[in-house]
C-alpha cells in the first residue's frame, strides 16, 4: 500500500506549536498547503480550515464527503523535560511506535490531520468531492465547532479522524460541561516558630479523562486533599499554597502544597504512611506513585490561608465526584457518566477547582451540575459552568457505517467494533449543526494520548490509511 507523505506530514505537524488557543501557524500552514496544490481553501475568526477537493473522474457528481479532525494538541512535558513549547517536537520511533522525547506527542489529532493531508496530496487515488475540515481548541471546549458556521459544509458525510482504536467504528459519544469553582482566598499570619514543608505527589500516570477515567487510576488532586485533610485534622497544619493538574481534561498526574506545621516529625510520619497506603491502593494502576516532603524555604512575613477557608476547599476536594459515576446499562462495559477534577490552583485572590462532567445522558449531566452547585454554595464558593457540548445519540440507519464495515470486513477478513464512547466528539455538535450527517468515527491505535508517553502504533496508522483510501473509492453514490 501507497502511504504517500503520511508520516512526512506527520512530522511537520509536530514541528509546528499547536496547543488549544494556539492554532494561528498551523491554520496557516493548512492554507500555504491548499494554495500550493491549487485547492480551495478559506479559514475563519477561530482558524478554523476548510479545503475542498474536486471529485476524481467517474466521482464528480458523487455526494461530497466530509474529513474532520481538530489541529489542536494536549501539550504536556514530563517533570524533568526542557523541552520549549515552542520548538518542534523532537519526535521518537521506536519497536514500530512513534513518541515524542519528553512530552505527549499530538497524534490526537495529528495523525487524523495527516491522513486528510495525505489523500489531498495524493492525485492516484479515486474519490468523491472531499472538504477537509480542520477545527481548533477541540481539546479545551470544542469552541472551534462551536463557532462553526452551519452553511460551512456542503457534504452530509463525514467521517472523524480523531478515535484511537484501529478496526473499532464509534457511533456514539458523550456530551460533557466544564465546572469551574471560585473560593476567595482570605489570608492570616502563619505561627512564627512552625517550620515549612513542601508536600509533593509524582509518578501517577494521568491520562484522558474520559476514555481512561475506568482504568482505576489515581486522581492527584483527590490524593492531595485526602494527605492535607488528615494533616489538618491530626495535627493542625496551615497551608499556604496548593496546586495539582495541568489540563481539565486529563487526569491529573501531580499535586503539591506548601505548608507549616508545628510537630514535623508527625508530619514526616503522616507522609510515609499515605506513602505506603497509595503505593498499596494503586500498585496496578500507577506503580510509580510516590509521596514526599522535603523542608522548603519559609518566606518572610509567610501569609497562610485562614482555617475556614482550608476546610472550604478540602470539603470540595474530597466531595466533588470524581472519576466514574455510572455504567451504561444497555452497553456493555461503557462508562455512562463521570467527573475529573483535572486543575487546581491557589494565588493571592482565589482558589480554582477545574473538573470536566460527562455523559451520554443528559439528565445526569446536569444532576451532576446541580450536585457541584449545592456543594459550591456550602464551601462559600461560586460556580461557573463553559465548553457545554452536546452528545452524539447512535442513529439505527446510517449507510455510510454499512459501507466503512463492508470495507473493513473486505480488508481485514473479520466483522469490526461497532462503539459508543465516553469522550466528547465533536460529531455532537455536527449533528445538532447538520442534523442529516451521517456519521462515524475511526483512527489508528493511539496510547497514554495526553501524557508524555504518548504513542502511535506506525502499521496501525498504515492500514488505516488504507482503509480509509479504499472506503472513499466506493462512496461513488
């Protein structure tokens, strides 16, 4: 099979700075693409792409088809990377996968980006008129297909590159909102003769909060209120700063505080036993976890938060729901709903909890909503709610899925996965835009997607590619 510049593609997305909020270069190199291979091309206000491609012959009159992905990436480095955001990514193969040294790679959705890429490059294959659609901040809110104008798109057939399980069809996903809480931060003077601490939890192995919220791993920002809750009620700390996640989205892998205490070895004893038990707790899912303190320089004139406001934010920590809430109960082993708490952060103002609701059922939803609002008003907080995107309800008659199966059982000699997922789409927000697209959802196998060892399987990304050049060959009618 001719891959054609795949991977080549590949490469050059990842040398290009993309994190959400920051699609300007790579819309541009989208539209320099366009206009060097005489495509049409427009772009909007959000650096939303679009470029349409005439049908080959014979497919000139075919209905258009639709091939979506988002340019935006997860950018997270790990602990001991240098790596500046700015520079390329410096890309890894290795035992046929592809990573990136020291920080998440971007095949969600770089590689989905690349296998549009690759077809419009490519003047050998046969296919309809295509639009190949590429949506910013998918990552952070979807804000890019929000933004998207309903007389966009003439096709009424797409097909989303941006799911990470090679021979399984998604059909159907989650709708999700994002909660953002608001504690004021009020301030007193901390005891004189306490001594400072920085309370510090590494080695979790986070993850995407939605289709990793099952896999049991460990919430850092729960873990940090559970270690700060027992501190304060055992032996009265006082905290002056407190931090965990990088990401709404994405489980958090880290938490720390800095924090005063009056009996140190206590503390140090406290540590080592929540060391022990979340090593027990999670010797399956985040084998390296660990726990640590380590003194830290006290400040002059050390300002502390005041207890009331301490107990206001542990409350929330350890009450807020988090990770799976509900099963599906018509399909098999699907997460119905859940919450992350991905974010925490404390400054001179306020202290802000980040979570991310989903389900594939409206109604828990906002009972979820409801839920963080009564809590949000008991801890004297306020509460804000942003990025509300809708689900993507499975549709029974759906011929572009009967001919992507038809293609899959000819390439592959087997009956394909046929799926629902607990993440958000942006095919959600296409069907409430478009409500006659047909739809599904596909792409090569990805691993650990927003973390920094995030890897794509390379003859994965080859057979998909195939897969999808010989499904536009027979959408001829």
């Amino acid at each position: 099979m001719d891959n054609g510049n795949l991977f080549s593609f590949f490469r050059r997305i990842t040398e290009i700075p993309r994190d959400s909020g920051d699609e300007k270069e790579i819309a541009e190199y989208l539209l320099s693409f366009a206009k060097e291979r005489g495509l049409e091309a427009v772009t909007d206000e959000v650096h939303n792409v679009v470029i349409r491609k005439p049908g080959t012959s014979g497919y000139e009159e075919a209905p258009a088809v639709v091939l979506q992905s988002h340019s935006d990436m997860v950018y997270i480095k790990s602990d001991d990377s240098s790596h500046d955001y700015q520079s390329p990514l410096k890309v890894v193969e290795k035992d046929g996968f592809l990573s990136a040294e020291g920080t998440s790679l971007g095949a969600d959705n770089g590689i989905g980006m690349a296998m549009t890429l690759a077809i419009l490059d490519n003047a050998d294959l046969s296919h309809p008129p295509l639009e190949a659609l590429f949506t910013t901040d998918e990552e952070t809110g979807m804000d890019g297909v929000n933004h998207l104008s309903p007389f966009w798109l003439k096709g009424r057939r797409m097909i989303n590159l941006d799911s990470e399980w090679e021979g399984i069809y998604t059909v159907g996903c989650a709708g999700g909102v994002t909660p953002v809480l608001r504690r004021k931060a009020e301030w007193e003077d901390a005891p004189s003769d306490w001594q400072c601490f920085r309370l510090m939890l590494r080695g979790l192995s986070g993850g995407h909060s939605g289709v990793e919220i099952d896999k049991g791993r460990g919430n850092a920002i729960r873990m940090l209120a559970r270690v700060l809750y027992a501190a304060e009620t055992r032996l009265g700390i006082c905290v002056s700063t407190m931090s965990g996640g990088s990401k709404g989205n994405a489980i958090p892998d880290y938490g720390e505080a800095v924090l005063l205490v009056e009996n140190a070895d206590a503390l140090k004893k406290l540590t080592e036993e929540f060391d022990t038990a979340f090593r027990d707790e999670l010797s399956a899912s985040d084998k390296n976890v660990r726990l640590s303190l380590e003194p830290w320089n006290r400040e002059e004139n050390c300002r502390v938060l005041t207890a009331e406001v301490l107990q206001d934010i542990l409350m929330l920590l350890l009450n807020l729901p988090v990770n799976v809430q509900t099963m599906s109960m018509h399909l098999k082993d699907l997460v119905e709903s859940s919450n992350n708490i991905g974010i925490l952060r404390c400054d001179e103002n306020e202290i802000t909890i980040t979570c991310s609701i989903r389900s594939s059922v409206r109604s828990l939803k906002e009972m979820m909503c409801n839920q963080m609002v009564a809590l949000a008003h008991g801890a004297h907080a306020e509460i804000g709610f942003s990025s509300d995107y809708p689900e993507w309800a499975f549709c029974e008659d759906s011929p572009l899925r009967d001919k992507a199966v038809e293609v899959h059982k000819k390439i592959y000699g087997k009956e394909p996965g046929i799926i629902s997922i607990h993440a958000g789409l942006e095919c959600g927000f296409f069907k409430e835009k478009y409500p006659d697209m047909d739809m599904i959802s596909t792409g090569p196998n990805l691993f650990d997607v927003h973390t920094p060892q995030e890897k794509l399987e390379i003859a994965s990304a080859q057979r998909v590619y195939r897969w999808l050049t010989e499904l536009l060959a027979e959408l001829k009618d």
